[in-house]
C-alpha cells in the first residue's frame, strides 16, 4: 500500500514541521497567541507550534462563549512523560472555560494494536488517573462502552470512502475493517461534544502525526451540515445539501430580505456571523447536526532519553508513570544529551540544549520557572555547566516530580469507576 506522509500509526517518524505546514495548511500558532487573554508556557515556549482554525477558540476564551476541548488517548500502555503535554493542553483549556472531554481509544488500542479488552481497560483507567491527578474536569468515555459515539460513528461513515481512506492513510485491500471502524469512531470522537451537549466550537489538542484524523473530521463535519454558508461578493449565500423544504423556509422567514431560490438562498446587507447562528439554530431544530468544524493544536513531541520519539514501543525511550525510581534515575542518566565529546571540548565551546533529550524534558515540563530554565540554558551553551552533572539534577526534579505525581494519581484513582 502507498505509505503516506504522515502516518498515525508509526513510531519512528521524524517530520518537518515547516514542510507540513506548508503541504498541509497548519498555521503556526504565533499569530494567534496575541489574542489570548493568558499566553500557557507550551505556546510560550514553542512546544506548542500550530493550530487549524484557534481563532474560534481564542475568540470564545476571550469572551466567555461555550466551547469543547477534547482529546484522546489509546491504551496501547502505560501512559508515560510523553503524554503529559496534550494532558495538560486539555486541563489548561478547561480552565480557560472550555468544556472536557477525554476519550479513551480502547477500540483502535484492540483493532490497530491487538491488545485484550481487559488490557485497553487497565492501561484507559491509568490514563484518566493522571488527568484526574493534572486537576481535569469534565467527561470521560471508553469508546467501546459509548453507545451514542458508536451512533454517531456509523452516521459519519456514510460520509466516507475507501478511496478517501486510501489517499489520508495508504489504506489498501489488506487493511481490516476494524482498523477502518477505529478511524471512524475517531472522527465521531472529536464531533461527540457537539452532539453530547451543544455545537460549539472544538478545540483539539494533539501531536502533528493525528493531524489525519483531523482533516478526515474536518471535511465529514463539513459535509454532514445541511447547509453550506458562504460570504459572496456583497451577498451570503445559503445552499442546501439535504436540508428539508420548512427548514429553507424558516431561513426565509428569519430574514426576510432574502432571495429564495430552488435550494439555496442569497442573502444580502446581513452579518455573516449572525446568519451562520441562524442557520445552524434552524438545521439543528430541523434535526441537523449543525457541526462547527472542529479546530486543533499541534505540539511538537518530546524526544525519547534515547532520540527519536518516545514511545512504549522502545522501553528506554519513555519514563512511564509506575517506573521504580532506580529505572527512572537509570534512564536519566543514560539519556541522550547535547554535549560535547570531551570535558575541554564542552568547556570551551558549550552543549547543544536543542538537541538533547534533558534539556527538552527541562523545557517541556520538569522546570515550570522561566527564569531557571534560561539559566540552565545559559548554563549548557556557556559550557559552564558539564552534562553529568546537568543530568543528575534533572534526575533529581524527575523523582521528585514523579513521586509527588504518583501520589495525586492515586488519590485519582478512586474516581474513576468504569
Ligand atoms: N488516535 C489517538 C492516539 O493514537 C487517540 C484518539 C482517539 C484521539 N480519539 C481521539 C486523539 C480523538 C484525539 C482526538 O493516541
Ligand atoms: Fe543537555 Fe545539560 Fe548537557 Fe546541556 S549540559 S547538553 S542541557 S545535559
């Protein structure tokens, strides 16, 4: 099968974000961070690099309107540091107002990993723990146990097809259909707040490799409204797709001044804005889904202690929330740096902190202080700081972060009851 650009289901790939960006249309997320009332440390410090569509999201933050932040994560193991990012990405937006959502992906865990239904049941619960532990409020939902999701799945599925599959996945004639089905309930994952409670705007939170999924969801969003908005030279003009006869009608009644024609109407002298509330009020009291086309960020990923991403799929790469603090010490020590070959090397002429393993774990989440991670940094490059040395104070925060995180987690524990 033809292997794609991006590809959310392997675990050596290193992308170039410039190159993405261009071919695929992700905008970086400066621009953006300007219309934030608070600027989170992740887009601050760069981990946080592109967004589809965060102004909706931004502008509902700023102003206080109803928004859905939702994520997921598939219990192929135990979660590890590598996923505390996008865990936080989400906490953060709910305190900014967003409603939670977090969807355990047990069904792409058993369809695309092979794992047991009791597994993907073991490994979902440690995830929630640690949202939980991160402070996390909101809903949460195994997919195989989420009746309407599975609804909601099916209905997204007339929406696509195999040829469709093919180009985004490189899915071909030996791709079984359970891997198709955990796709789709993907894609009905990330529409699930609008339907559970209202349309709003999504916010989706992930890492550049689930960027798929989102242009797939974007496009079945787009195609299940009833109705297409566009801003025209001077006019707005409404077409149906399958909308009934009386929801055009009511169109027509919400706004007079409007020229009716077979399926679609053109609208002249109106505020987009309030015509597309409008329209989705109508499509959705005429049972439409009336979808707001769901937004995301994407994060770079935290290199592995060994390069690389990291990944369960390679043990030393990952520090996992339930390491014995020796392991953990172990694999800090052992963890591939930005230093130099030799002691005089390094003095004279400083480390590489964008290139090594710990400093990245320093920036991502390990140094919440600003101003102590610039002097680490300062530090490294000015030679002044040897790396095992560096290295062993950052096992230190680790087993401290560790140990007071295990604890939180399992205080967590107890509210989760699946
Ligand atoms: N596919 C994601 C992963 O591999 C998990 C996932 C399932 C997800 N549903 C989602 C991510 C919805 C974001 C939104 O981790
Ligand atoms: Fe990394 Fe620290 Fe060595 Fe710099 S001094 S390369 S930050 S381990």
């Amino acid at each position: 099968m033809p292997e794609p650009q991006i590809n959310p289901w392997s675990s050596n790939q290193s992308v170039d974000v410039e190159k993405l960006f261009a071919e695929f249309g992700i905008e970086p997320i400066s621009p953006v961070i300007s219309e934030l009332t608070e600027v989170p440390y992740f887009m601050r410090r760069g981990i946080v690099v592109g967004h589809r569509d965060y102004r909706p999201i931004a502008w509902a933050i700023r102003n206080k309107t109803p928004f859905h932040i939702l994520t997921g994560f598939m219990p192929s193991g135990h979660p590890h540091l590598g996923h505390l990012m996008v865990m936080k990405e989400v906490v953060w937006h709910v305190q900014q107002g967003g409603n939670g959502y977090i969807t355990i992906a047990d069904r792409e865990a058993h369809a695309v990993r092979g794992l047991s239904w009791e597994k993907c049941n073991e490994y979902g619960k440690e995830y929630l723990s640690c949202l939980y532990a991160l402070g996390f409020e909101g809903q949460t939902y195994f997919q195989s146990k989420n009746n309407r999701l599975k609804d909601l799945a099916f209905e997204a599925a007339t929406k696509v097809n195999f040829s469709e599959l093919t180009a985004i996945y490189g899915f071909g004639a030996d791709t079984d259909l359970a891997h198709a089905d955990s796709v789709i309930t993907q894609v009905a994952d990330i529409l699930y707040p609008q339907v559970d409670r209202e349309p709003a705007p999504t916010v989706v939170p992930v890492g550049i490799d689930q960027d798929p999924h989102i242009r797939l969801t974007r496009g079945i969003a787009h195609k299940m409204r009833m109705f297409t908005i566009e801003e025209r030279d001077g006019y707005i003009s409404i077409r149906s797709k399958n909308a009934p006869e009386h929801a055009l009608n009511a169109i027509k009644a919400a706004f007079p001044h409007a020229k009716k024609y077979e399926g679609h109407l053109d609208i002249k002298g109106a505020q987009c804005s309030d015509v597309s509330e409008k329209v989705r009020r109508i499509e959705r009291e005429a049972g439409g889904f009336a979808f707001f086309t769901p937004s995301s960020t994407y994060h770079i990923f935290m290199p592995g202690l060994t390069g690389g991403k990291m990944s369960s799929s390679i043990p030393e790469s990952i520090i996992s929330f339930y390491e014995p603090e020796a392991t953990v010490r172990k694999k800090v020590m052992s963890g591939i740096t930005g230093g130099k070959m030799t002691r005089e090397e390094q003095k004279c002429c400083g480390g590489e902190p964008d290139k090594c393993s710990l400093y990245l774990l320093n920036l991502f989440h390990m140094v919440t202080d600003d101003a102590e991670l610039a002097e680490i940094r300062r530090k490294c490059v000015s030679g002044e700081i040897m790396c095992g040395h560096c290295k062993k104070e950052t096992a230190e925060r680790v087993v401290a972060f560790l140990k007071d995180f295990k604890e939180k987690m399992d205080a967590a524990a107890e509210k989760i009851e699946v």
